[in-house]
C-alpha cells in the first residue's frame, strides 16, 4: 500500500483505480454505496481532486470522463468490499470509453 491509500496492484506496481460514469443514475449509485465508509474517498482528474462522497463533485467533473479514485484506508476488508459495490463503474484496460 501506498500509504494510507488503498490501490489495485498491478505487476508490482501501484496502480489507481479508475471509474468513469455513463450516467447520473451510475453518480448516484456509486455515491450510495460509498458514502457511509468512515474514511476519504477521493477522486481525480488531473490535478483536480473532489469528494468522492459528493454527488455535484461528480457531475462537476461531467460525464463520460475517466477519473483516478483514492480510498484512505488501510483495512484491506472495507477497500475491496467498496470495490465489489462499485464494480459497474470500474473502468478495465479494454473497455471503450465513449467521449
């Protein structure tokens, strides 16, 4: 781990998680299912970086956009029981990305 952030880990390498949201309907999914954690969650575009807890920080970024998310935490248990919760909006290496 990367200090107290948590991120998919990739041929040794620490990786960011990268989301992108088709829609509203997936902003307020992903916000439901994270916002109770007791810990930040970031996410990124470029040098911006929002709360990943807020729904107009997420639409703010706009749509159909791919953005880096940062969870705080050590506890291994919690991290990767956001991302099975999340997992709609987790982008994959081979995904097409409409623009």
């Amino acid at each position: 781990m990367d200090g107290k952030c948590f991120h998919e880990r990739r041929e040794g390498k620490v990786e960011p998680i990268r989301v992108l949201f088709q829609s509203m309907e997936d902003c307020q999914r992903f916000v439901l299912a994270v916002e109770n954690y007791p810990f930040n969650i970031d996410l990124r575009s470029g040098r911006h970086v929002i709360d990943g807890k807020s729904m107009l920080g997420i639409l703010g970024f706009g749509l159909h956009r791919v953005l880096d998310l940062r969870l705080h935490t050590d506890d291994r248990k919690l991290a990767e029981e956001i991302l099975s919760k999340i997992e709609f909006c987790i982008c994959r290496e081979n995904m097409n990305i409409a623009i």
